[in-house]
C-alpha cells in the first residue's frame, strides 16, 4: 500500500475543501453574518494543513485498485467530518452527530435532511450546504485528477472507485483529460441554469443554490416547503435540468465533439427517457383528481419522477399522499437511479440493462446449450468481468440494504418509513415516504440509526465496494503487524 500517495492525496482533499469554503465566507460577507468568522477560520486551517500535507510530493505515485478505494472512501470520510465542524462550531446544528449527518448528505448528494426549519439557518451556511452538493455531484477526487497529473494507471484506479456505474471508460485518451473534460461540461450546465432561474425570476442566491442541489441531484433547498413555493415555470425548468444532469455525461461529450450519431446511439439514455416518460404518464393519470387542472397534475408528476429517478430529492408536492401505484412507481424509481457516468444514484438504468440482458441469455442457452451467445450494449460487447461486477453489485447492495433494515426497524417505526429510509439513503434521494415523506425529516431517529443511515449513504455514493474494502480489516493486513511475543 502505497501510504505516501495516500496522506498526499488527503492533504490535497483538504487544501481544496478549504478552497472551496471562500464561497460561503464570500457569501456571509455579503450578507454581513457573524457566521463568517467560522467558515474564514475552518478555510484558513484546511487550506494550511493541507498545504503542509501535500507539501512534499511522493517519490511513488502509483495507486493500485485497492490503494483507490482507500484513498476515496477516506477522502469522503474526511470530507464529511471537515465539512460539518463549521455547522457545530456556529451551533445551527449543535449536535456533532446531526452536523455529521447533514454534511454527508450534502456530499453523498442524498439530501436527506434532520433540520426542521431550513429557513432559519444564516445564507453561509445555506451556501455552504447546496455547495457540498455539487463538490459530491461530479466527485472531489476527479477533480483532483483534473489538475494533479499522476502515474500509470493511478488515475483511473481512483476514477473507478470515485466515479457512478458498472464500469468507467475514458472518454478521451487520457484520464486527466477525461476529467477536465466532465468537469467543463457540469460547470457549463450548472452556470446555464444558474442564470435561466435568474433571469426568469428567481433570487440570485436561491438560482445559485438550486443549480447546485439540481447539478448534484442533491435536494438540499433553501426554503421549508422545497419547490413548492416556486412558480411553475421555474419547477419545469428545474425538473428538465434535473433529466439533463442525471444523464450519461459521455451524451455531452460526444455533442460537443459533433458525433451526433454516437450520441443518440446511446441506448441507456433511450431507456432512462421512456422510463421517465412511462412512469409520468401512469402517475399523472392517477393523481388527475388531487389537482385543479391537467397542467398541475403533469407538472407535479413530470417534476417528483426527475426529482426521484435522478435521486435529487426536490419536491413540489407531498406525494406520500398520491395513491398506492403512484407511491409504488416511486419507490422503483428510487431503486433504478439515473444513468451511469452521470451525477445522480440509486442502481442505474446501465446495471439494469446488462442484468436483464444477463437473465435473457441464460434462458436462450438453457433453451439452446449449445450456443455461445455474448452480451452486446451499443454494439459493444460487455465483458464477462463487467458482468460478474454487477452481479456482485446486486447481491452486496441486497445484504447491505436487508441489514440496514434490520437494524433501523429496532425503533419500532412503521415498515414504509424503515424501508423507504433505508433506500432514501442507500440510493442518495433524500425524501422517502410516511415519517421521511418529502414534508417530514430525519431529526426524530436515533443516534444508531443516523450512523447506519451516515454509511448508507457513503455507500451508496462511492457505489458499495470502496468503503467496505477500507474497512474490511482483511485490506490492512501485513501494514499493521502484531507485537512480536516476549522469550520467556
């Protein structure tokens, strides 16, 4: 394990998450908020200790596939608990272990919130919060890869650990390029709705802070109600920029370089936009009567089936009371996800693709034994590794979601509230149904069940297998070695 490289890499993490805070600091100064002080100081110590960290460079800068899931689970670790010290110190959320948990919601993009009055919080800290959102919504460590160039196939080890979907691909011909290249295309898209919201009527810090938690698909707003308050041209505008971030990025790209034909060749979005369209049309037909007019009813369908399916977690209505088919359709979506290689969670449409297409060539072989049959997506054929991988994803996500379960319904809460907080956090949405409905929140479980939730949604995040290798005591063997036994 390559130690250097990792301490190297967590001092760069600090030194950009101190970077980063000048916004919010930027932000309280505006405002004139005594909150500032805070944020000023928490910059001043990352940016410092993170200089002397990364101070000197290693010798070896290789990382190895393991040597990325450390680096990355413990950079979002790290993360996390430098983020929510502002929150603690400023006492707007007093209690480490809720500041802890709002911070890797904002970081994981989930959105899952325990405040019970968004609106009383300072504008630093509201900035602070939507901003953790877009920081997690691309990833923290490729951007790093966007300016630190490293060695061999360093890169893509800690671009596959970091990066959501069953298998990550280069875009361009290299990584570091590659990175630059997402990074172009979600900073573009992010100040594009930033000033379509502003210049259709929006204040400029809710258009700055909505554009973050849509360009995350994070969720976290900045007034009680979410988007229900908004006019309605400014919930579609946010619901289609919702679809457009919870795309496959590779689309943007291949528009961008003008291969138009690449582009709409790509199956998984073709499946991800008649997923989304089947689901609004069935809903919209359900909840017909509970709104004044169709305009209504396929606005509000049209906006929870974005906000849901690219797990951002905005809202517009409470659809914890639509019937039960509307309810079940969005507890799916919770489940499938956006695409992959975009910035939204849940399992993704590219997993879904390849298993049933999985599940189609094992009935045609028992059908035909004879015939050797390939997978093929997008006339690529998929392979056996990539197979296997989501396979494994399926079965962990399955263990580590049955034992989340078992452990929250300890409280006693109903099944619907257990479950859909479980898959509200695994799957990094943020509102679930019954007590965590889009008009309720976390505050009311306890401690255990916030720490299990706090690891539900790192998990879901960094896509299971990174954080269970950094702490499977197995990945540390041989670097901590026992005192050897005293001769007698």
């Amino acid at each position: 394990m390559n130690i250097r490289m990792l301490v190297y890499i967590l001092g760069k993490v600090l030194l950009i998450e101190g970077v980063l805070m000048i916004l919010p600091v930027i932000c309280g100064l505006l405002y004139g908020e005594r909150q500032v002080l805070i944020y000023v100081l928490a910059a001043a110590v990352y940016m410092g200790l993170g200089f002397v960290i990364s101070m000197k460079k290693p010798k070896n800068m290789t990382i190895f596939i393991k040597d990325g899931c450390i680096a990355t689970a413990l950079s979002w670790v790290v993360l996390s608990i430098c983020g929510c010290i502002p929150f603690v110190l400023t006492g707007e959320i007093p209690s480490f272990t809720d500041a802890m948990f709002e911070t890797a919601s904002g970081f994981t993009t989930t959105g899952a919130s325990i405040l019970t009055n968004v609106e009383a919080m300072s504008h630093t800290s509201l900035m602070w919060r939507s901003l953790t959102h877009w920081i997690g919504g691309m990833g923290v460590l490729v951007f790093l890869l966007a300016v630190v160039p490293m060695a061999g196939g360093s890169n893509m080890n800690l671009m596959r650990a970091e990066s959501p979907g069953p298998s990550v691909g280069k875009i361009v011909p290299k990584v570091r390029s590659t990175a630059k290249m997402l990074y172009l295309i979600y900073l573009a898209l992010t100040v594009t709705e930033i000033l379509i919201l502003f210049i259709c009527g929006m204040p400029l810090f809710d258009s700055i802070c909505s554009a973050f938690g849509t360009a995350g698909t994070g969720g976290f707003g900045v007034r009680n109600d979410s988007f229900a308050s908004y006019a309605p041209h400014i919930q579609w505008i946010v619901a289609v920029f919702m679809i457009m971030f919870g795309a496959n990025f590779n689309f943007y790209y291949y528009l961008t370089t003008r291969q138009i034909a690449k582009a709409f060749k790509m199956s998984e979005i073709k499946v991800f936009l008649i997923v989304i369209a089947f689901s609004t049309g069935i809903i919209c037909f359900s909840v017909r009567n509970f709104y004044g007019t169709f305009e209504e009813a396929l606005r509000h369908s049209f906006f929870q089936v974005s906000t849901i399916i690219t797990t951002t977690g905005f809202a517009t209505t409470d659809f914890d009371l639509w019937p039960t088919v509307a309810k079940f359709l969005i507890l799916s979506l919770m489940i499938i996800g956006a695409c992959a290689s975009s910035t939204g969670g849940g399992i993704k449409i590219a997993r879904f693709q390849i298993m049933f297409k999985t599940i189609k060539r094992e009935i045609h072989t028992y059908i035909h034994p004879r015939t050797v049959k390939k997978i093929h997506v997008d006339g690529k054929t998929v392979d056996t590794d990539v197979e296997h991988s989501v396979a494994l994803y399926f079965f962990i996500y399955l263990l580590v979601f049955a034992l989340s379960l078992f452990i929250v319904s300890f409280e006693g809460h109903d099944l619907v509230t257990c479950f859909s907080s479980v898959a509200a956090t695994l799957n990094n949405i943020g509102p679930g149904l019954s007590m965590v409905g889009p008009t309720q929140n976390y505050s009311f479980f306890s401690v255990i069940s916030k720490w299990v939730f706090i690891f539900d949604m790192l998990a879901g995040r960094l896509e299971l297998m990174p954080l269970i290798v950094f702490l499977n005591p197995a990945t540390y063997k041989g670097i901590i070695k026992k005192p050897a036994k005293a001769k007698g």
